[in-house]
C-alpha cells in the first residue's frame, strides 16, 4: 500500500511538471499559427486574443503520465485494458477539441462535437468502462454514452473563466482518488492521479499575466470526458445503495451550471446549444464578486460537495437521504437568488 501511494504521489508529479514545461512551448505554437481565441462574439468574456492550445499541454501530461508509470510497476491485465480505453477515447476526443480550437471563432457544428464525443463514449463500452448498475445491458450502454458526452460538455460549459474548468477537474480528480484509494481500484487510481497533475501544471499558466493561455476545447472537453470515465470505475455502494449518486456531488458544479444555462436559454426561446451569458459563474459576478472570488467560491462549493460524496459512501441509508435533502434545499435557494439577476 505504502509503495502504491508513492507511485500514484509520482504520477501526480510527472503529469504536473510535464504539463508546466511544456505549456509555454503549446502558448508560443499556438501564437505562431495564430491560433487564438478572439473575443469576437457577445458571449465572450475577455477582452484580448489568448492561445488556445493549453489542453495539448493537458493531454499529453496525462498520458506521458500514465506511460512512464507503466515502466515503474506491473499492472494487472484487467488494469490495463481499462488504462488503454482511457486512452483511446480521450485521444478522441482530444483530437476533436484540437480542430475545434483550430477552426475558432466558429468551432465545430455541436452535431459534430456530439457524433465525435458518441464514437469515443463508444470505445469506453468496448473496453467494459460503462455504468453497471443498471439492466439490462443496453439500458446500462445508453446511460453510459449519455452520461460521458453529458459530462464532457459540461466541463467545455463551465470552461467560460480563467482557473474555473482547471480546479473543478482537480478537486473531482482528488475526490475520486480519496473514495477510490483504499480499495485499490487502480485503474481509477493512477487516472485520477494523472489527471489531477495534467491540470495542476496547467492552472499557473491559465492566471499568468505575461504567458496567459487558454485550455481550449482540447482541453476542458478531455478533462470532462476522463473524469466521466473515471467516475464509473469506483464502486461507491458498498455501505449503502444510495452512495452510488456519489459522483453527481463531486461532479455537480459543471453539471448544475449545463441544466442551469440550458433552461435559461430554453425558457427565453433560444437553442440550449448556443451560447449565453447566463451561467452561475457569471451572474456571480454581475452581483459584485471578482473572478478570482468567484473561482474559489466555486471551488469550496466543490470541495463541500466532495466531502458530502465521501461521507455518503460510508454511512447509512438514512443519513444519505439527509444528506441529499439538504443539498436540494441549498440548490434551491442559489438558483431562485442568482435567477433574479438580470443579465445583459
């Protein structure tokens, strides 16, 4: 267990320090090719054209990760093909998001996004990463696939300013790793691992004054597709039934702010597929909170959320259900107060 723990201490260090050196070498490709977010659309939020390539940096810390500590011990096959599926739909979807920053300021129809995300859902199932709590098999298939490209959309929402998308992935990654880690799923283990330290090394870069580089699709579409995977490698019912809705808490940010914006937009009349201004974040700030106040604000809700999956996981039944009610009332409260800011 000991040596384990230092191995999953390495992954986080390597994905962390690759992700960190190589980030400014992706800010200076991106400038050369011209490959910047350019605030030409009303739902943008900055000012000035940024790179757009940070989730290169991301992906390739994640995966040089996970390659060099398959060199450093011995993994069991079961491990491994997970490991590889992983890898596989995230190569997809990273890919995606790369042609998509490419062909900013319009990006990808979302009908492709979605056919790209459903392939690389799709290859999760052929390497037996889906949801088996349900059945029968297709049902459990479907909710897969809609829980994957849910998700991996949700974190490419939420991804609207600076440290948002990063930290949200980083404590969810922390989170699964704390649930997971003394059971030993080490598949989920090393992932999160991994991940956590992708998006560590990323995150100085993304508030740099002088080197300031964006994420991008490449980036918080990765990061919401693994944490999806990863989510549904844990078995969190072991004390109680109700602990497998563990992961809608440490995944509830991003997932609140997607119901959220695409009920606003569905009930103003516009495509819930077309961007706004009306996510939680946003409104935050109309209220008076800067964006530095608001990243944190977000990130302790996470935290509170994740610690409320942790308990979950190891207590009754009837404590779980206090515990959920609780969190429907606060939902409750912040959505009638933030609904009631009129944004432009």
């Amino acid at each position: 267990m000991k040596s384990t723990i230092h191995l999953y201490a390495a992954a986080v260090a390597i994905a962390a320090l690759v992700s960190f050196v190589l980030t400014p070498f992706v800010r200076q490709i991106s400038l050369r090719l011209g490959l910047l977010d350019r605030p030409e659309s009303s739902v943008k939020t900055h000012k000035v054209a940024v790179p757009a390539l940070g989730g290169v940096a991301i992906w390739l810390g994640f995966a040089t990760s996970l390659l060099v500590i398959r060199f450093l011990t011995t993994f069991p096959t079961g491990t491994l093909r997970s490991l590889r599926g992983l890898f596989v739909g995230s190569l997809i979807v990273f890919l995606l998001g790369v042609i998509d920053d490419a062909k900013k300021p319009a990006g990808l129809n979302f009908r492709v996004k979605f056919v790209g995300q459903t392939i690389a859902a799709w290859a999760l199932l052929q390497f037996g990463i889906q949801i088996d709590f349900l059945k029968p098999e297709y049902l459990a298939a479907g909710l897969t696939v809609f829980w994957v490209v849910g998700l991996t959309n949700a974190f490419n929402i939420i991804d609207i300013m600076d440290g948002l998308c990063a930290t949200q992935a980083i404590i969810a990654a922390g989170a699964f790793l704390l649930i997971a880690l003394p059971s030993e799923q080490i598949y989920v283990n090393f992932a999160s691992a991994s991940l956590l330290g992708a998006a560590l090394g990323y995150l100085p870069w993304n508030f740099s004054k002088t080197g300031k580089i964006f994420m991008g699709d490449s980036g918080s579409m990765t990061l919401g597709f693994l944490l999806s995977a990863i989510a549904m490698g844990i078995d969190y019912s072991q004390r109680n039934p109700l602990g497998v809705y563990a992961p809608l808490f440490i995944l509830l940010v991003p997932m609140y702010d997607t119901f959220y914006v695409m009920a606003i937009r569905i009930r103003k009349g516009h495509s819930p597929f077309l961007g706004s201004k009306d996510h939680f974040a946003l409104r935050l700030e109309a209220m008076g909170f800067d964006r530095n106040q608001v990243v944190a604000l977000a990130a302790a809700a996470a935290c509170v959320l994740s610690l409320c999956a942790f308990i979950i996981t190891r207590v009754s039944s009837l404590l779980s259900c206090v515990i959920y009610a609780a969190l429907i009332a606060e939902l409750t409260v912040l959505t009638r107060s933030i609904s009631r800011i009129e944004m432009k």
